[in-house]
C-alpha cells in the first residue's frame, strides 16, 4: 500500500510542472490578449473617435483654452483674413470677420463652434511653440497666439459665386475634382457673423425653412431631379450589355400599370432618341421606362456605394442623403426614383462630389476645405493631403458618363453654356418637393471637359422647372475661374 501511494504521489508530482506551465500560458496569453485589445481601441480612438471628441462644442476643456490663448487665425488660400480676433485697449477680445456675410457659412461662427470655426476649433485654440516656450507663456500668464488655420478657399471666386446666386435661396459650391478642395461654397440666405453678439439669438428663432444659421450647401437635403439620372444611366449601362442600341420614342409622358404618368417638361414629345439624347434631353419618359428595366437591388447597391444613407465625414456640419428603393418597392415608386423624384434625398454638397467624380475618372475625393496650419508668425506645422474616398467607376464608365453631360450642354438643357470658350460638361434638374407644384432647381457640371479644373453645384431654391436660373450661375463660376 505504502509503495502504491508512493507511486500515485510520484505521479501527481511529476503532472504538477505540466499543469502550472499550461496554467502560466494561459495566464500569459490571456493578458496578452487584453493588452493587445487594449492597444487596438486606443489606435481606434485617437484615429476616429478624438477628432469628434476634441472639437465637440460641449468639451470644455478646449473652450478653456481661450483663458491663455488668443484664437488663431482663418485665411484664404492667398493670405485674406476671413476670421481673427482682435484685441482691444481693455483686453476686451472680439472675434472679426472682414468680409461680413460673404463666407459666413463655410468659416461659420466661433460662438457656435460651426464651420471651419468648429472644424479645426482645437487648432485655432492650440500654442504653436516649443514645449518650453508653452511653459514660460504659462508662467507668465501672458495670453499667446493660437495656430492660423490656411483654407483652400480662393476669395474672387467666393465673391462671384454669392454674386451670382444674388437674392436666391439655395446654394452654390466650387470643388477641384482631382483633388477635392473646395474653392467657393456659398449658402442663402445669410447673415452677417460680425453681428452674432446682438443677433445670434434672434437668428436661432427662425423658421427652419428660413433660417439664416442653415447651411444649405452641406445641411440641406432636396429630392436631386433629374441630377439623379446619371446614377440612374450609370446602373443602366453596367446592368445591360447592349445599353449602346438603346432606343426610345418619347410622346411626351410615360404611363405604366402602376398608374402613375410621368411627363417630360412642358409634355415635349422628344421622338426617337438614343441613351445619350434621352440623358441631353433629360426626357423623363425615356427615364421613368429605364427604371422599370433596373434590377432593384442592383440600383439600391449603387447607391450605397456612391455614398447614401451615410454620413459624408467632411469636416463641417451635413445631413445624410437618403435612398430607400427597395425590391418591394412599387411601380410608381421606382419610376419616380428613377428621375430623381420620389423619397430619394441629396445634399448639395453631396451632388458635387457625384459630378466631380465623373470628372476625375470614375474617384470620388473627399471635399477639403483646409489647405495647411500655420504658427502665428506664418510657419508651416502641417499640410493637408488629398483623400481618395473611392473608386466608383471605370474610367471607360466616367469617360461615358462624362460625354453624355457634354451632350446636355451641346445639345441638351444646358444650351446656354454651349457659347462659352471652354467646353463645359453638365447636368439640370428640377425637382417638384411638397406634393405641390413647387421646383428646386439644380446644374451640377465641370470644365473644361477634357482637362476638368472645377466642379460645380448650384441649387436654387423655388426656381421652376426650367434650367433658366441655375445654368447662367454656373456660368458666372465657370466664366469668374477660367477665363481669370
């Protein structure tokens, strides 16, 4: 008995090394899992989340930043002061901005964190000097001069873009589709940022559909019209091989089971027409019968793709575009969606970036609005770099697509810009909102065709059906950018 317990206890002593060396492992992996977790959140969080986080107008740890720093500066591309702070005889400090309402929108308001204002607001609030100078400002108690924040926005172009959207609601946007930074974005109506003191309150109370603080070009959402049709041929000339024989006679409207007729503008019967005179003459008809031949989901999966139902990430405040066509979706319904009626809504903002990406083969760039940062003596501490957001077409597809909107300019409803000395590309649109008879009316375009420099969106507000207002504002863009 005494050799036999002996032996078990051998046994158990020679298992023990085993069974700790397994314990220790799994001890080990388990924390090494967690640290690993741990380091994976924290490159997560300063990638994505801090950015948010730090410029969230409730964080008050930045806000406290104004009690020893003076608010940096915002400049134009060529050096114009569009926001600084000026600093009286008391010490009283007061935010200026030299052009009044002409870029109030996209420079925003420091007393509402918006725009660029709220965009790069921890930069504007940051010291730029060594960590010792930082040490010996904070033992002086002496305020220093926060970052100066260098935009790509381009002040002659600004000027012609609020000119020509005049007393209009709407908006007008200038981006380079190559590399997505926005020249000029105008939004109406305005105010004048040099006033919020008294004013800011009084302009809060404002009626949505009137408010002055709106910053339509990126925060407003209209249904796109006949804009949408060029996601509309895009989805038709990727889902039928043989898009290049299509062919339709346009009596002036279209009716499907569904029982909904679709009428072209002032019930024009186009005649016969090909994919490309269908997409010139914006005829809704031709549309309207396209949609029906679309697999559903296959549109909807495009969509997605060029960016609905998802937040933009652009810097400044905007609203999501929404699509909600579906394989449930009635007859109706896709013959509306498929002429940019029915439940689909887009941002200004957003309609540029499809257009620019026509422009730049087939990729999409993320609007930037920020060129540099700059120490308040004028040395450079960062560059902004390009981002591609994605490829979303073939350059064969944009190569198309692209002369499909020259058509619209040479033969189209963009007629009156067929005299200029550039060749401009195009898109109209109007879109009836309210169940009334009520249109926005849109362009969203680029030139010079072959070598796109700008792109451009206008929406006015109440305009009508016709291209009549929109067409001679991209015009003045056109006209103001590249015949300088």
């Amino acid at each position: 008995m005494k050799k036999q317990k002996k032996h078990q206890n051998d046994i158990l002593e020679n298992r023990q090394p085993g069974l700790r060396n397994r314990e220790t492992n799994m001890v080990s992996f388990l924390f090494v899992a967690l640290f690993m977790l741990m380091a994976g959140y924290l490159i997560w969080f300063s990638a994505v989340q801090a950015p948010h986080i730090i410029n969230n107008p409730y964080n008050k740890r930045i806000d406290n930043q104004e009690k020893k720093i003076v608010r940096g500066k915002i400049l134009a591309s060529d050096g114009s002061v569009l926001a600084e702070t000026i600093t009286g005889e008391d010490g009283t400090e007061t935010r200026r901005y030299p052009y009044g309402s002409v870029f109030c929108h996209v420079v925003g308001l420091n007393a509402s964190k918006s725009g660029i204002e709220g965009m790069e607001n921890y930069e504007l609030l940051s010291e730029s000097g060594s960590i010792l100078d930082q040490l010996a400002n904070d033992a002086s108690g002496q305020k220093v001069l926060g970052k100066n924040i260098v935009t790509t926005l381009v002040p002659k172009l600004q000027q012609a873009a609020c000119d020509a959207l005049g007393n209009n609601k709407g908006a007008v946007i200038v981006m380079e589709p190559a590399t997505g930074k926005v020249l000029a974005l105008v939004s109406k109506p305005d105010y004048d940022p040099n006033m919020a003191p008294s004013e800011y309150n009084t302009w809060l109370g404002y009626d949505s559909s009137d408010s002055v603080l709106l910053n339509r070009a990126t925060q407003g959402l209209y249904p796109p019209g006949s804009t949408f049709k060029i996601l509309t041929a895009l989805a038709y000339i990727r889902q039928k091989s043989d898009y290049g024989s299509y062919a339709y006679t346009c009596s002036g409207s279209a009716y499907e089971a569904g029982g909904t007729t679709i009428p072209c503008y002032d019930n024009t019967a186009h005649g016969q027409e090909d994919l490309r005179a269908a997409f010139a003459n914006s005829c809704n008809a031709s549309f309207s019968s396209i949609g029906l031949e679309l697999d559903r989901e296959g549109l909807r999966q495009l969509c997605s793709e060029f960016l609905f139902n998802e937040h933009l990430n652009i810097g400044i405040e905007s609203s999501v575009s929404s699509f909600s066509l579906d394989a449930s979706s009635g007859i109706s319904e896709v013959q509306e969606t498929a002429i940019g009626q029915g439940k689909t809504m887009i941002s200004p903002i957003h309609n540029l970036m499809i257009a620019a990406a026509v422009a730049n083969g087939g990729i999409m760039m993320d609007p930037c609005f920020v060129e540099r940062i700059e120490n308040a003596d004028g040395g450079v501490i960062s560059v902004s770099e390009p981002h591609q957001r994605a490829e979303l077409m073939t350059r064969d597809e944009a190569e198309l697509l692209a002369g499909y909107m020259r058509a619209v300019v040479t033969d189209g409803t963009g007629s009156a810009l067929s005299s200029a000395d550039y060749r401009a590309a195009g898109k109209t649109g109007s879109a009836q909102y309210d169940d009334s008879e009520n249109y926005h009316s849109w362009f969203v375009g680029f030139a010079p065709v072959d070598s796109p420099q700008i792109a451009v969106c206008v929406l006015v507000e109440d305009a009508g059906t016709a291209s009549s207002e929109t067409v001679p504002i991209a015009a003045e863009i056109f006209d103001a950018y590249l015949n300088r």
